[in-house]
C-alpha cells in the first residue's frame, strides 16, 4: 500500500492549514517589544535628493528612530547582486539599501521610520520632508540604449548593465545570405508585476547581548538569505538565523534579497529590538521585483521547404534602475541557450544587451527567460509557416529534434537529456482532434466568424544545477541540494531539507518520495524546511528545481537508509546481507518473505541500539549531497483555441489543451495544478497584465485596480494530458513542473490570436493582446489593404 | 494602504446622521466602504469623521406600490442582483448590479454609495439615469427628488448637498410591452465599465414605441444617446435596425468629454460602443417582445 502512494494524486497536506487560515505568514509573527518599520519610497522615478528633513517625523508620535542613507552609509554594503555574468562587460551600479543623493526608479527608499505600531510609521512618513531635484527618465530598454538617452548611473556608460552575445553551430550570416525564406519579427515582451498572494515582509530580531539575530523573511531561499545578509549586514552566518515561515507564493520575486529587509535588519541592530516590516500591495507592485521587459528584434533563416537553417536575434533586455539579485542571467542564460528550442537549428546567434532604465529591477518571473526564448522560436516557426503556406504542425514536424533518450546536443551548447517532441505533438493533436478544429475553423469562417489555433511546442531547461555551470556562468552560489532523512525510534521520520517550497506542494510530494523509497506512509513523513538553523544547506526553491535536484537529494538519502537498514536486519535474521531481499518496507531472507523486518522495526532497533552489527553506527539517519549531473529538460506541447470578436476586438479564450513531459509523475494532482497555475500565468501575459510605465518612470498600473490578473470566469477548462519520458540521469527520472505551463501558454494564445486574425492580413501586435489592440490591427490592416 | 487616523460615529437613524453630519466640520458618510475606505487607505481623502449610515435599516430594502418601486439607498448590488422584483419589472438594473466587482464587493457595496460616489466608470449611474430613477434626498429643508440629468453633475459630483443624506431612489415599474437591460464591457482588472450600455423600449405589435438609451463609462457623467432612440421609436424592430440605430451612439458622445486610460483609449471605446448599446437593446427588445 505505501510504496504505491509514490505516483497517485494523494492531497497536499499543505493545504488544511492554508485554507483555513491558521498557517503563519511572516507579518503574523509577534516578538514582545516589536517596533514597526515603514519605508519612505522616491515618489519620482530619476532625482537628485537636495535634502532630507525628518525632525517633525522622528518629534511624531510613537516614532522611535527615522533614519537615511546618511546612517546606513558603511553599515550596511549595497544590495548584491550575485550572478556576474561572465563576458559580458558588466556593469554593476551600487543598489544603495537607502539611497544617497540620487534617487532611479519611483519606490527606491529614501528613508525609513521605525515607530512602535505601523500606523504611527505611515503617518510620519507624511512628515519627512524631501527636496528633490527631478531629472530626465528613460523607462524602455531600447530608448535607454539609444544616443542621447537620459544616464542613470555616472560610471556607466550608455546604461548598459552587459552584453552577452551566444554564438553556436554554423555561420549565421551565411545562412542568412543562402536562405530561401528569411521571417522576421519585432516582439516586445512586455513588465510583468509578479503578484505573489504575500507581499513582501521582513521581522528582524536582533540580541545585543549575544550578536545574534533571526531573520524572518518571505523568500523562495533562505539560505541565500542568510549568505548574502551576512555579507550585506555584517552579522556572521553563524549568528545569523533566517526563517522562512509560511510563504505566499513567489513566482520569482522572492528570490532577490532586497534592500529593505537589509534596512529592517539594520533598524534592529541599531534598535536592540526586533522590528518589522511589510509592505502594501501598492508598495509590491513599487518595490519587488517585476518580469520579462524584452524588446526582441528576431529572425529566422529557412528553406523553401520549410528547414530552419538559421535564428538570429538581438534583444534590449530592460534591468530596471539596479541589477537585482540573480538579474543578469535570466534574459542571457536561462533564455539564450535555449533558442535552439524543440527543434533542429543549424545556426544560432544572439546579442543581448542588458540595460538600466529607471523602472523597478527586473528578477526571475515564472519561467524566468524561458518564457521569453519559447515566445521567440514559436512565433517564428509560426511565422514561417505563414510565410510558406505550411500547416504550423507540418512545418514544427520538419524540424523537430528526433526522438532521443540520453542526451542530445544543441548548437547553443546545452544537452537536452531526453524528449520526444514529435510524440508529445502527436498526442496533443489526438487528444484536441486538430484536423476537426481545422475544419470547424474553416467553416467558421465561410460564416464570418473568427477562430484561432495556436501551438507551442516547447522545451525548457530547470531542476537548476550543476554546480559547475553555476561557477562557469558566473552564478555567485551552488546549485546542489541536500537532504537529511532520520527515522525515530517509532518508525517516524522526519525529512530536513535545504530547499525552500512555498506553495508548490513538496512538503507531500517529499513525504511520497520517502514512501515510495522506504516503503512507509507518507503520512509518518514530516518534511522540514525554511529554517537555516535546523536543515541543511540548500539552495532555494526556484528554477523548477527543488524536486529536481532537492528530490534526489532525498531519494539517495533514503537509498542510504535502506542500504544500512538491510544490513541491520540481516543481523537480526541472522543472515547474510547478499541474501537480503527488500520489498515495500520489508526486508527478508530470500525466499521467506514471511519472517521479515520492517523498516519501523529496524528504526526502533537502531535507535536503542541494543544489537547493533558489528562497525555499524547507532541511529537510523542518513545525509545526502545531490549535484546534478546536468539540468533537466521537461518538454510538451500546447494548443490554444481563440475567437474573436473584430468589431471590438474582444478575444475569448475557447479551448487550451495542453500536453506535457516532466517524466514520472510524483503526485499527478499537484502536476496538474503545477501545469494549470502555470498556463494561466501564461495566459495573462497573452491577453492581460502589462506593467505600464509613463514616461517619467510613473507606473501607471499602481494597484490592482489597474494591473489584470488572470481570473478564472474568463478561462475555459483546461485539459491537461502528459507523456511520460523520464530524465536519463536523475535518481527517480523527474524533471521540473513549475513553470512549464507560463513558458509554453503564452505563445500558444498569441499564435491563436494571430491565427484567427489571418483573413485581416494582420502582422504583429503587441502583448498583452488587449480588445483596443487586437482591433486596432484590424483597423491598420483594413488601411493598408 | 494606511488611512490617515479620523473619528468615527455610528448614526442610528437618519435624522442622526444629518445632526452628526452638521455637527461634524470636513465629516463624509460611510456606507459599504467600498469606495471610500480605498480612498481612505490610499490617503487621497483625510477626513476628520466618518458617519456611518451602515447599520440603519429604514435606508435598506425594495419595495413596490404596484406602479413605482422603492430602493433603500443601503440596499446592497447583492440583493438588487437577487431581487425578483427588480427582474420582472427594471431587469437592467438586477442586471448590472450582478456584474459588479465581485461577491465582496456585491455584499458590502450600496446602490446610494454608488451613485453618490458617482464614478463614471460605474454601471448603476448609467441604468438609473435609463430607468428614469428619482433619487430622494434629505436635507435640512426635508426631502427632495432629483432625476437623472440633474443628479449627475459630472465626474464624481451629483447633487447630494454636504450635509445630506440619499435616503433612496424610486422607478416606475416596467409595462406592458417594456423592458431594459443592460450589456457592459468590464475592465479585466477592476470589472468597473468600461464602457456600460442601458436600454429600455417599449414595443408594440413588433413596432418600438419608445426607447431609451443611456451609456456610461466612457463619459464622467451617464449620458443619453438621443440620435439612437430618434432612429427606433416607431419602427418595426429587426435586427438590423437595432444595428443601425446602435451606430449612431457616437453622435451623442462629445469627443472633449471622452473618458480614455491607458486601457483602452477615448477613440476606441467611442468607435466600439456601438456594439454594447447593440448588446443592451437586442436583450431589451427580446425582453419586451
Ligand atoms: C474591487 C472593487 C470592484 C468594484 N467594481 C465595481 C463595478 O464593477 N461597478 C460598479 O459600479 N462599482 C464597482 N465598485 C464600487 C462599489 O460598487 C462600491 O460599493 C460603490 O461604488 C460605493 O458604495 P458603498 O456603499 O461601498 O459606498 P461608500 O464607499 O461607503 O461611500 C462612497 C461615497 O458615497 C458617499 N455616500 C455613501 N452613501 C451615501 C448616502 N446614502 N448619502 C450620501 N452619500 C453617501 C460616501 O460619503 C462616499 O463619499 C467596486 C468596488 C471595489 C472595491
């Protein structure tokens, strides 16, 4: 019974505590004595701070201390950044914790209060009193390259954070120059407001009289935390605890360490108190971290018979007004490598050029440069088969890398380690009948009616590791996991581990690994994490990698388990070890399964250690070090369904069916839910969310009154189907999960809505695909034609 | 997301509230908060005291006399959206009402804090202005009835006076051969409208014997689409016709008016709107007939 749980659709236990209210959030947390931060944020978007005033703020009522960058000047170091980008000639600007003299995007801090409620903070940040100095801003990347642009950082020149240039496979200018067909494209991958149900929150509780502090924090990897804000704050990492309590979500933008909760803790230090601080929904959409803001010029070199033999692009990858945490290997690492797509591709080059603009630092945003690559290679396959009068389908067949089961190598210099895209393709074509689709298409039109088909065939890279790349791609960190499995004397376990899930479901799906290795209930599993003083090393949940690589981890710990557990019962049975068989929780002399130990016996025997084998270690615990040999490659392909309305432009979304590969599936309910947050995500890329910035740097899409999320009444039920190829090189076979659906969707509905809008002779339009826009399109078309 | 600190009194009748509204220099009524408490949190008002009105049930209920209907200015979108009442006799209002916001919103949000808060992106301004609605006002010389044209003064200014209190709105029931509805682009974000369209029409034998057409949403206050009504009343009603009438909204749309954001611009909801006033008066008319 146990061992099958591994691979059914058991509930998240996360949830009982979630949705009822009594799991505890970061600003839920009570420390006697605690005062309350609140952050004084440029309400300008570029200025010179002619002076700061906070006497009537700091005289107010309750207010225990206000302070500016003038005190946190040499205490605390600016915000790192962390990925040094190798080759790239970048740049980093000092991201000040509390800004000096010049102010670079609206929401850059500029002083901080700390009183003893919150209301009292707030209403004194009313009395700080600013002199600013407004200058030119630039808030798109591709005018911020341009000549003349306004300059936000003295030392650096043209705004350029880097350029990073991927080179792989044949001659690119020459394929272009033979090419029967060249497709070409501009896409603007619009900001992306992250959105995490939590905003963010930062307590810190410092002790003067031992130097030690805790941290609690909202972050997807707290032992980053813990590093950096060592480094950042100066309290050494064995005096420094950080907790990760109940985390809402994150999407990406919990990954960055901020400036504010260096300040937060900086407030503590200096207070001897604990403080905290959380933001407002208003001051998240400011102050953490947005996504995407690509401006991609691409294109695509092709036979007349519809082979790829060439991809070109140069992208203006906005940064926002400093390099955030992990910045400059999204819109380069984790998007230019993977270029080559699902497909075949001769020739690849790329130019990056990363770029500051007086906007919120961009981070990681669910499918982190994933998305953005896929967007590009879908759009122009699209593209070609447009341009040669193929069947999208048809044209992704010609191209697709074959079948392939232990490595396949791309021109951009990855090895995907399994796929069969042509087979995930077939399936989906299956699963949605696509040749009827056509037809009804077809016939929709003849009645004046518009329907779209849109398909992304994708593949992505996750499950983030080796360590070696880390080092080689300039990644200031590992990308290994670790995880400790202690069995108790009554045969329950606890799991400790590095990484950090919030919201993804590990917490069950860790407790079926066990089962399914062990063979216990996975209800006797605890899975602990988030706390950097009782779990081991870890290095955070992001990437799609904590069941990736955290997964194995504790796969093999539980291996070494059972390789001790076996020894220890071949003792009791008075056996020898190479006779030893194990099924499902039970070790036994081959051949008679009915005298038998179960693993809750050998805990227990372990444990007291009465009769232990000679040389063999009292306990029943192992630890294990996982470093993936390479990353993973989860693969599948999507298929959007659209029609719309040309006297408004409305879209409505009609159908999304969506096949996809992550190898075994742990627990395939929470796959699914992985697969429909994903889409979703995606979705509202396609048709909703843009954050907008005027162009003084204002962001016009303040709240969420103005910034659309996805919801659900406007979204067709998703059917989601899987294949199942399992990774050549990962203990149980799995690949990542977590944002495959945001990487394939958008392009799926994009490509959807172009396809419907075919009849008008549309060309592109940019995202999100707004009624004024999709009809604007039209409006251009009819002109021109 | 703080508000800035104000007192706070609880009215328990309305005679109450006018005495605590006087009594109370820069004071404003609180109903369902729904629109207030945001202005609040984001510190784009700093009134010195709320009244709350909230918890007086003589302003809370619907109720008919056989010709004309009485809605209590507390009653909430949730039980207008649920009103039988409301549905057989001024269904655009039960219509639009439905559509706002969300179940939070419905619950806790009024028909008076609605019209008195006078949002042009609203939906229920735009359906009492076509219902031809009454709102009942009482200050400090008693009541008084102020109708559409009157009521909405502009963007966010109707003619409720400082010190009083809307206490109601009444309409006169649909008759026979009469119907209204309402058909709304919401934006994806907050839901208001982007552009609302209220209809009502009275049909005989197949023929429109009178009609009025009311949008909102893109304009600050609701306006009448006179050209549109002009191009039905006394003719058969087909669905061309209703097409053809639809597309004379923009005649009524003063472009210096237009309401436009970063959304969706003035220009195109002016050259779209012709599709929501269409949207109203198919259901209107399929209601009548
Ligand atoms: C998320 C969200 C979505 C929304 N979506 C929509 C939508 O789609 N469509 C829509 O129409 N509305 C929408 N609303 C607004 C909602 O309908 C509000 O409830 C309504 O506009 C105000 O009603 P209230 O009772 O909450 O008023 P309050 O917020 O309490 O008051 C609003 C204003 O009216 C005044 N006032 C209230 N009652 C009276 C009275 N009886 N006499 C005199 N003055 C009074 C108050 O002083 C205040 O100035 C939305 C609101 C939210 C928060």
């Amino acid at each position: 019974m146990s061992a099958s749980t591994f691979g059914s659709g058991i509930r998240r236990r996360e949830d009982p505590r979630l949705i009822t209210g009594s799991a505890s959030y970061t600003d839920d947390i009570v420390l006697p004595g605690m005062l309350h931060a609140a952050m004084l944020r440029s309400p300008y978007a570029h200025a010179r701070i002619e002076s700061i005033d906070t006497a009537a703020a700091a005289a107010a009522s309750g207010v225990v201390a206000v302070y500016t960058g003038t005190d946190t000047e040499g205490e605390i170091a600016p915000a790192p950044c962390a990925w040094l980008l190798p080759d790239s000639g970048l740049k980093i600007a000092d991201y000040h914790c509390i800004a000096k003299d010049t102010v670079r995007y609206v929401g850059d801090i500029v002083a901080v209060v700390v009183a003893e409620s919150r209301y009292e903070a707030y209403d004194a940040l009313d009395l700080i009193e600013v002199d600013y100095d407004p200058l030119d801003a630039v808030v798109e990347p591709k005018q911020s390259a341009a000549e003349g642009a306004p300059q936000l950082h003295d030392e650096i020149e043209g705004n350029q954070a880097f350029h990073w240039t991927v080179t792989g496979g044949g001659d690119i200018g020459e394929a272009f120059e033979n090419a029967d067909v060249v497709v070409k494209e501009t896409i603007v991958q619009q900001r992306l407001i992250p959105n995490a149900m939590e905003t963010r929150a930062a307590l810190a509780s410092y002790t003067p009289a031992t130097g030690e502090l805790t941290l609690w924090n909202t972050t997807q990897n707290p032992h980053i935390v813990r590093f950096l804000c060592s480094l950042v704050a100066g309290v050494p990492e064995d005096r420094l605890r950080v907790i990760a309590p109940e985390v809402g979500g994150g999407f990406g933008s919990k990954i960055a360490v901020y400036p504010a909760d260096f300040v937060t803790v900086f407030c503590s230090k200096k207070l001897g108190a604990p403080v905290k601080w959380a933001e407002t929904r208003s001051e998240n959409y400011q102050a953490t971290t947005h996504g995407r803001d690509h401006v991609q010029e691409i294109e695509l070199a092709a036979t007349k018979d519809g082979k790829i033999v060439g991809l070109r692009a140069t992208v203006w990858a906005g940064m926002g007004a400093y390099l955030s945490t992990a910045a400059p290997g999204i819109p380069t690492i984790l998007h230019g490598l993977m270029l080559s797509g699902v497909y075949d591709i001769p020739a690849i080059h790329e130019d990056v050029y990363g770029l500051y603009t007086n906007t919120t630092p961009v981070e990681a945003y669910r499918g982190a440069g994933r998305p953005e690559a896929t967007f590009m290679v879908e759009r122009l396959v699209d593209l070609l088969a447009a341009e040669i009068g193929l069947d999208p389908v048809e044209v992704r067949r010609r191209n697709f890398i074959p079948k392939f089961d232990d490595g396949h190598d791309v021109v951009t210099g990855l090895t995907y380690d399994s796929g069969n895209y042509d087979g995930a393709l077939a399936k989906l074509l299956d699963k949605a009948g696509y040749d009827q689709l056509r037809a009804e298409q077809a016939a929709a039109r003849e009645q004046g009616r518009h329907i779209g088909l849109g398909l992304s065939t994708y593949v992505e890279i996750c499950g983030l590791g080796p360590s070696q790349v880390a080092g080689a791609i300039g990644f200031q960190g590992g990308l290994w996991e670790s995880a400790i499995l202690r069995f108790h004397p009554s045969g329950k376990v606890h799991v400790m581990i590095g990484a950090s899930p919030h919201g993804q479901g590990e917490e069950t799906t860790f407790a079926q690994i066990v089962a399914g290795e062990l063979g216990v209930s996975p209800d006797d599993v605890k899975v602990i994490h988030g706390d950097t003083d009782n779990t081991p090393m870890g290095w955070g949940t992001y990437g799609s990698r904590t069941t990736a690589v955290g997964g194995a981890a504790l796969a093999l710990a539980a291996r070494k388990i059972r390789d001790k557990a076996k020894v220890i019962a071949a003792h009791l049975l008075e056996a020898a070890v190479e006779d030893m068989e194990y099924d499902d929780g039970k070790f036994f002399v081959k051949g008679s399964p009915d005298s038998s130990k179960t693993i809750q016996d050998i805990a227990l025997m372990a444990n007291v250690a009465w009769n232990m084998p000679e040389g063999v270690e009292a306990g029943l615990e192992a630890t294990s070090f996982y470093d993936p040999p390479n990353f993973v490659f989860p693969y599948g392909a999507h298929l959007a369904v659209v029609e719309i309305d040309p006297e408004t432009g409305h879209v409505t979304l009609v159908r999304y069916v969506a096949v996809d590969d992550c190898g075994p599936q742990i627990n395939p309910v929470i796959v699914e839910g992985q697969v429909h947050g994903g889409i979703v995500q995606g979705i509202g890329q396609a048709l909703w969310e843009e954050g907008v910035y005027d162009e003084d740097g204002q962001l016009l899409t303040g709240t969420m009154l103005d910034y659309a999320l996805p919801r659900a009444d406007r979204l067709p039920n998703i059917e989601v189907h899987s294949t199942v190829t399992p990774s050549p090189h990962h203990p149980l076979g799995v690949k990542g999960i977590g944002e495959a659906g945001t990487i394939a969707s958008t392009a799926a509905v994009y490509n959807a809505v172009i396809d419907a809008l075919q009849p008008f002779g549309v060309e592109g339009v940019n995202m999100p695909l707004t009624p004024e826009r999709v009809w604007r399109s039209i409006q251009e078309a009819q002109g021109r034609n | 997301m703080f508000a800035p600190e104000f007192d706070y009194y609880r009215a328990g009748s309305v005679a109450e509230a006018r005495e605590l509204l006087d009594a109370h220099p820069d004071s404003t009524v609180l109903a369902g908060g729904h629109s207030l408490i945001p202005i609040l949190k984001l510190r784009l008002a700093a009134p010195a005291a709320l009244i709350d009105i909230g918890r007086i049930d003589a302003l809370r209920g619907i109720a008919s006399d056989g010709s004309t209907i009485r809605i209590g200015a507390l009653t909430t979108h949730a039980e207008i959206a649920a009103s039988d009442l409301l549905k057989g006799k001024a269904a655009a209002l039960p219509e639009a009402a439905g559509q706002i916001g969300d179940p939070a919103v419905r619950n806790r949000g009024t028909i008076g804090g609605n019209v008195a808060h006078a949002d042009p992106a609203s939906d229920l301004p735009a359906v009492l202005a076509c219902l031809g609605a009454a709102f009942v006002i009482e200050g400090a010389d008693g009541e008084r009835r102020v109708s559409a044209p009157d009521f909405f003064q502009g963007l966010m200014t109707t003619a409720v006076g400082e010190d009083e209190i809307l206490t109601g709105v009444e309409l006169s029931e649909a008759g026979d051969g009469e119907a209204s509805a309402y058909s709304k682009f919401a934006h994806p974000a907050s839901r208001y409208a982007v552009i609302g369209t209220a209809a009502k029409v009275g049909l005989s034998d197949g023929v429109c014997t009178s009609a009025r057409v009311v949008v909102g949403g893109l304009v600050p206050a609701p306006v009448r689409a006179g050209a549109v009504e002009q191009a039905l009343v006394g003719q058969a009603v087909t669905t061309e016709l209703i097409a053809e009438a639809s597309r004379k909204v923009g005649d009524s749309l003063d472009d210096d008016d237009l309401l436009g954001d970063v959304y969706a611009s003035a220009g195109y909801r002016k050259a779209s709107a012709h599709a929501w006033v269409r949207g109203a008066l198919s259901a209107a008319v399929a209601r009548a007939g």
